[in-house]
C-alpha cells in the first residue's frame, strides 16, 4: 500500500447547534456547525435529505443558492432562509 498524503489533518473544538422546525409543508432537521474554518461561514447539515453546505451571509443573498445545496422547492428553500437568517 502507498503512503497515504494528507492535505491536512488537523482537530479543532467546535460549537454545533441542532434545531428541528417545522415549515408550512415539511420538517426541518438541521446541524449548524460553528468552526474557525471557511472564513466565518458556517457548515449547515441537512440531517433529513444527508446534504451539506457552507453558508455565509453572501450565500443566504445568492438567488437559488439554498434551493440547489439543499435540493428544495422555492417555498422550502424560503422557510429554511428566513430561518438562516437568524442564525448565520
């Protein structure tokens, strides 16, 4: 077997909040990890549909940004934002 390279290997403590919500049509089930990395942006897990994001302030701005990282319809997409907002 080759030596294997790494890139990076590092730990680092880190602050995750789990928030469950329901929308108008469907449940919500969120990790939001809080880490020195990614320039102040956070990792937003999506625990239901097991996909994930990087999200800053700038992303919560970008039209259908939410919508295509988290596979969601325009109203779902809307519900999880509104949310974001207040948290990011």
């Amino acid at each position: 077997m080759n030596e294997r390279f790494f890139l990076y290997d590092e730990q680092e403590d880190t602050a995750t909040r789990f928030v469950s919500f329901m929308g108008e049509n469907d449940r919500f089930d969120l990790a939001i990890v809080s880490t020195s990395r990614y320039y102040g942006k956070k990792l937003v897990l999506d625990m239901q549909k097991n996909r994930l994001a990087i999200i800053g302030q700038d992303d919560l701005e970008e039209p259908g940004y939410l919508e295509h990282a988290f596979n969601l319809s325009e109203e779902e997409g809307a519900e999880v934002r509104d949310f974001l907002y207040e948290v990011i």
